[in-house]
C-alpha cells in the first residue's frame, strides 16, 4: 500500500499557530507510527543529526467549518488525529483532557486534522484542497 499523509488545517489561523498546530499533529504522527521517522544521520564533519520524517507531509488548507466533515469522510482510514481547540485553550494536558471528556465531539471545534492512509482513499478526501500558504 502506498500510504499518503496529510495535514489540513483551518484557513483563518495565523502562520504562527498554523506552524504549531501542524508541528503537534506530527508529533502525533510520529508517536502513532514510529517507522516514519528516519534513522539518525551523521554529516560528514560528524555532526549527528536525528532522524526526520521519510514521508511527505502536505499541509494543505480549509474553511473551519470544513475540517468537521473533513474528518468524518476519514472515518475508515487507518490514521485520523484531530486538534481541537481545546488544546488550544488549555492550560495543560489535564485541563486538556477534561474538556476534550466533558464535550460531544460534534459541539467542539476542530483547528486542524491528519489524514493517513491508502494514497487514494486519502486524495479523494482532500484531493482538491489547497496547500497552506
């Protein structure tokens, strides 16, 4: 299977929380999937450098109101992550975690969603959507 991975994120953030919320969902990726990482590598004037994705990771883009749907049309693929903005507003993992519990999913808001999976499955999905610029 040739696997696709993407990031969408809303389309109203700033570049500097569109960067992190990119950078936490990738994060997530790598937890999830440790394989995609690389193995470490070391330059020629011996510098180790640690390994990084071996996979593409588009960062594409959406109207907020989208990435719901968006999410929920992912529903069968192997690897789906949402950031919500509760993580956003929280002031820790914990205060986090309770209000990711203590809400439906429907009533909260998505800021930005991974997508992995089978390439097509995945390009059906977003297929259209512009990269984040």
């Amino acid at each position: 299977m040739s696997m696709k991975t993407v990031i969408i994120l809303s389309d109203s953030l700033s570049a500097g929380l569109a960067s992190n919320f990119a950078a936490v969902l990738g994060m997530s990726l790598g937890k999830q999937v440790p394989d995609l990482v690389g193995s470490d590598t070391t330059s020629a004037d011996g510098i180790l450098l640690k390994g990084i994705t071996t996979v593409p990771l588009p960062i594409l883009c959406a109207p907020e109101s989208d990435l719901p749907a968006l999410f929920d049309a992912a529903e069968e693929l192997p690897i789906r992550f949402a950031y919500m903005r509760a993580a956003f507003e929280a002031n820790d993992y914990a205060d986090y975690m309770l209000r990711i519990t203590s809400t439906s999913f429907g009533e909260q808001v998505p800021q930005g969603i991974l997508l992995a999976g089978p390439r097509k499955a995945v390009a059906r999905i977003c297929g259209q959507l512009p990269m984040l610029r």
